[in-house]
C-alpha cells in the first residue's frame, strides 16, 4: 500500500469557464503518462454561469470510489465555487490554489490566471493557463504530454493561443511558485 | 439478411483502442463493437453523449441513427428494426425509461431482441436532470405490466459501459429479448482508460434463423430449448407479430387460457431458468467476515472503497457485486450470505435491490441497507459506519 501514489485534485468555477475540460485534459495527459486516472464531473442544468466541478484523481493503480475524498489540491477559479465547493466543503484539506482576480480567499494561492490568459491574447484560455500551472505544482506528468492533451481538446484554429496558454501557465508556477 | 459485421471497419472508426473517455460514448462504442448497426432514441441528460456519438459514429458505418419525435417512437422503430434482422437499441434517462415501458413489454412478449440503456438520473419525474441515481432497479424489473422476465447488467466502469453494451447485443439474440443497461450519470459522464477488445475477443452470437422451408415454419415454436427461431422481416418467412396472446404460429388466442399460460411461462421461463448462465457477479470473500456487502452499479464503486478502509483497520468484510441484476443472481448472493450475519446494501434510491437480496438470503442474515439521494454518490465512509455501526434497516414496503 506504501507504494501506491494517488493524488485528488478539485477544479471548481463557473459554467462557461471550461473547468470540466480543464479535468478532461488532466486526466487523458495522466492516461498518457502511464497512470490510472478518473474525472467526474457536477454541474447544474444551466449551459452557462452556476457553480461546475470537476474532479480528478491520479493514481498509480486502479482507482475504486472515483470522486475526491480528500483534495491535495484544489483550484477555484470563481467565489461562488469557492464558497460552495471549497470554504464549506468537509473535502478540502491540501492546497488551495485561486484566480486572484475573481476569489477572495485568504491562506490560499493567489495566481493572475486571467491576466495571464489576457497576455497571450485572450481570456478564454484562463482554464488552460490555469492547467499548465496546475501540472507544474502536480509534477506528475510532463509539460509536453500536457501539452499535447490541450491540444487534442481544443477547437481546430486555436492551437497556438493554448499552447501559449499552457506554457505560460507553467511559467507562472516555475517563475513564482505563488504568492499569498 | 443479418448485417455483416466487420471488426476492422468498426475499429478505424473509433481510434486507437486505449482511450479515455466517457461512460456515454463507451457506451456507443460497446453498441457498434456489439454489432449494433441501429440507434433511435431522444436526447435526454445525461444520456445524450450516446445518441451524440452514434450520430456521429453510426453513418461512418452505413448504419442508421435516428432522432425520434418522442421516446415512445424511438423504442418503436428499434423493435421494428430488429425484425428487419438489425441489432437495434435506445438510450435514455427515467423519464424516457418511464415512457418506453409499455413497449418494452411488446418486446418481451414479441420476442424481439433489443438493447435499451438507461442512464439513471434522480427521479421521481423529471427530478435532478444531471445528478446520478440507482432509482429505476425496480423500474427495469417491473415497470411493463404483466408476468415478464428480462435482462439487466449494471455497469460501474467506463470500461464496463463498453463489455456490458456489447455483451448486451449478444444476450438480447441468444434470448429474443430486451436487455437493459442500467447505468447512471456518474458512470455515464465519467472518464477513464478503457481498452477496447481485440477482434479475438469480438465474437458476435448471431441470431438463430429459420433454415427449414419456409411453409414449415413456425415462428413461434421453440424448436431447441425454449428461443424460436427469429426470421427477419422480407425473407419469405411469414412472421405475424403481435403483442396479443398468440399461438405458436403468431396468431392471437386471447381467451385461451392454456396457449396464454403456456407463451407466458416459456417467456419467463427462458430467461429465469437461464439465471445460472446469465449470472455474473464478483465476489470479494474474506475470511472470517459476518458482514458483507452486495453492490451493484457505481454505488460498488464505494463499497470498493469501503472494503479497502475496513480492511485497513483490520475489520473483515466481503463483497459482491452484481454485474447482472435480472435475472437476479438468488443462488450466488444465498452461498454469499451463508457464512455472514449481517448484509449491507448501499444504493442511490430509499432501497430497491436490498428487498431483493433480503428475499434471496430468506432471513438467514440481515439486511440493512445504506440508502441515499440527491445527487452525490455514496462516500465509502457511509458504507464503513454502516458495516460497525449498523445500516438503515430494511423493511417491507
């Protein structure tokens, strides 16, 4: 059992804000590295707005129960989620990773992930920033399969927007490691 | 007239074969690796993914995939495909379940062979649209009216939603009859690796057609064991379908009260006295355990989990799942029980299978039940109070 690696991740925001796909992604470059991983996914009936979570887990074996039990980190992207899925959520424990501009959550890890989707060109890619940072903190799986997992998800035309994306969202985790 | 299935031409349609992907599009991937080359059905939550993947997948293969107006209509022209000699099937939520139910009989009592799948959401009603539930068990097992038997597996992987569908298709032509997938919409719209099946592994079990001249034929008469052969609509063996009471030539017989005793018992019989070919379960033995667990679906998914807690604290508990749940697995779960004084049950709903295992264990242990709604699936911790503190009692109702 010693040996057994799994670690549970909770992305949470808004509908719209392309946090199930953020999982999505997670979970097929964990796939591709060689682990076992699950995602799951809660949402409201609306297309847009409302509360959406997605959830992660990595593990080095098969996974059974295939929510998060107890996050090793878990990313707010929205302070409706935050307040629902993280502040009052018994499942919270690790770290807590946050868009600075859209949370307020103190003890938590500040990032500009919008800004830095602004930077690149647009902020539709904040979920992509927010996944290359995420991997870096993770450090399971490698930048290029990451990489390569964005860009298998993502609308044809779009390709050099995410990959920028998903670089600097890395840089931001090598270049900062966060602030609080 | 049986479409010929080709496992090469289905494969370089879905890709390589680890993916990861979605309970719903494994679905429709175990229906095309099934042979299924007919999809009818209307989008409902969270069932949609499976007609959204066969309507992009079923032309690809020169099969149909078809919108319908209303549920009522898509189980309709499923069983009117069957009998066109097609592997037909449908997929929705309750609701669409709710409205399938009196066709689902006419395929029972026409002997048509077909898949539905229903990924369970929160009922009654329209309910929780997007949240998962365990609420239709009862549903599959008795919502058509009358004596009937069919068969339901419940799967609690991606991975499964491929080997079930598939296996499915097979069952539905070896028995003449609806199988049903029970699923739900955790497992529906979860992602995982799945590994799709070599082209050793797909072996179709084609339907048995009538081979004797055709004004021999009679399409109702079980000619070996108790599954006519079923001849396909335009190939010269006059088949008269009807959901009447009918006679072993097809034709009705409403008031005959030994032809309808006798086509009632042959289609129940057919399936229950099968239950030891069609059971399917995974049992998870400890030694010395009083308790133990029957899951089924993903609600095994936490009993998994809880087995894995206790077992860490040194507390023995076994476990079975139940891959098949129609016919019920009674002797399986009644050798399961034997050794152990206590049975819990988790489910998403108030408690519907727990009835039956209790009724299979006829009160040699007892069982409880860990019951629960809304949405959220069962934490194994739940299933972990329950096994040392005791579950919900179970009673008649």
């Amino acid at each position: 059992m010693s040996d057994r690696m799994q670690k549970e991740i909770k992305i949470c925001g808004f509908g719209g804000q392309g946090i199930i796909l953020a999982g999505v992604i997670l979970g097929e470059a964990a796939v591709k590295a060689g682990y076992w991983a699950v995602q799951t996914q809660s949402y409201g009936p609306e297309a847009r707005g409302g509360a959406a979570r997605s959830e992660v887990i990595i593990a080095s074996e098969p996974i059974d129960f295939p929510r998060v039990t107890v996050a090793d980190v878990t990313v707010a992207l929205s302070q409706p989620a935050y307040d629902r899925y993280v502040k009052d959520a018994a499942t919270t424990d690790g770290v807590v990773v946050i868009e600075r501009d859209l949370v307020e959550a103190p003890g938590s890890l500040a990032q500009p992930f919008v800004k830095t989707a602004e930077s690149v060109g647009n902020k539709i890619v904040t979920n992509i920033v927010m996944l290359g940072y995420l991997n870096g903190y993770l450090d399971l799986i490698t930048p290029e399969l990451l990489e390569a997992a964005v860009l298998a998800n993502v609308p044809a035309g779009t390709e050099d927007l995410n990959r920028q994306a998903v670089r600097a969202g890395r840089q931001l985790f090598t270049g900062g490691e966060g602030e609080q | 007239m049986g479409d010929e299935f080709d496992y090469q031409r289905v494969m370089d349609i879905l890709g390589s074969r680890e993916q990861f992907t979605q309970g719903d599009v494994a679905c429709a991937y175990g229906a095309l690796l099934g042979g299924c080359t007919f999809f009818a059905g209307y989008p409902i939550t969270p069932a949609t993914e499976i007609a959204e993947s066969l309507a992009r997948l079923m032309p690809r293969i020169g099969g149909v995939c078809a919108q319908m107006e209303d549920e009522i209509a898509s189980i309709s022209a499923v069983i009117g495909a069957a009998w066109t000699g097609r592997r037909a099937m449908t997929a929705t939520s309750g609701p669409g379940f709710s409205l399938m139910q009196e066709n689902i009989g006419y395929a029972c009592m026409t002997e048509t062979p077909c898949v539905i799948i229903d990924v369970q959401r929160s009922g009654p009603s329209t309910g929780q649209p997007t949240e998962p539930a365990q609420g239709d068990m009862m549903q599959a097992r008795w919502g058509t009216h009358g004596d009937h038997a069919l068969i339901a597996l419940a799967p609690a992987s991606v991975q499964e939603c491929v080997d079930l569908t598939r296996l499915a298709f097979d069952l539905a032509e070896q028995y003449r009859t609806p199988v049903l997938v029970m699923t739900d919409g955790e497992v529906g719209h979860m992602r995982e690796k799945i590994a799709l099946p070599t082209a050793e592994q797909v072996t179709l079990r084609e339907r048995r057609r009538p081979t004797m001249p055709s004004d021999q034929f009679v399409p109702f008469r079980a000619v070996q064991g108790r599954v006519p052969e079923m001849a396909d609509f335009g190939t010269g063996y006059h088949t008269y379908v009807t959901g009447l009471t009918h006679d072993e030539r097809g034709l009705p017989a409403t008031d005959d009260a030994a032809v309808h005793t006798q086509l009632v018992a042959r289609l129940c019989g057919k399936i229950e006295d099968a239950v030891a070919e069609l059971t399917r379960v995974e049992i998870d033995n400890d030694e010395g355990a009083t308790v133990g667990l029957v899951s089924y679906g993903i609600s095994s998914r936490s009993a998994a989990g809880a087995v894995k807690l206790l077992r860490l604290q040194g507390v023995p508990v076994s476990h079975l799942r139940l891959v098949t749940v129609l016919p019920f697995p009674e002797q399986a779960v009644r050798e399961f029980a034997a050794p152990l004084e206590r049975i819990v049950v988790p489910e998403l709903n108030l408690g519907q299978i727990c009835h039956t295992v209790r009724e299979a264990v006829e009160g040699t242990a007892v069982v409880e039940k860990v019951a629960r709604i809304g949405g959220e699936i069962i934490q194994p911790a739940a299933i972990v109070r329950a096994v040392q503190e005791g579950g919900q009692p179970v009673r008649s109702g």
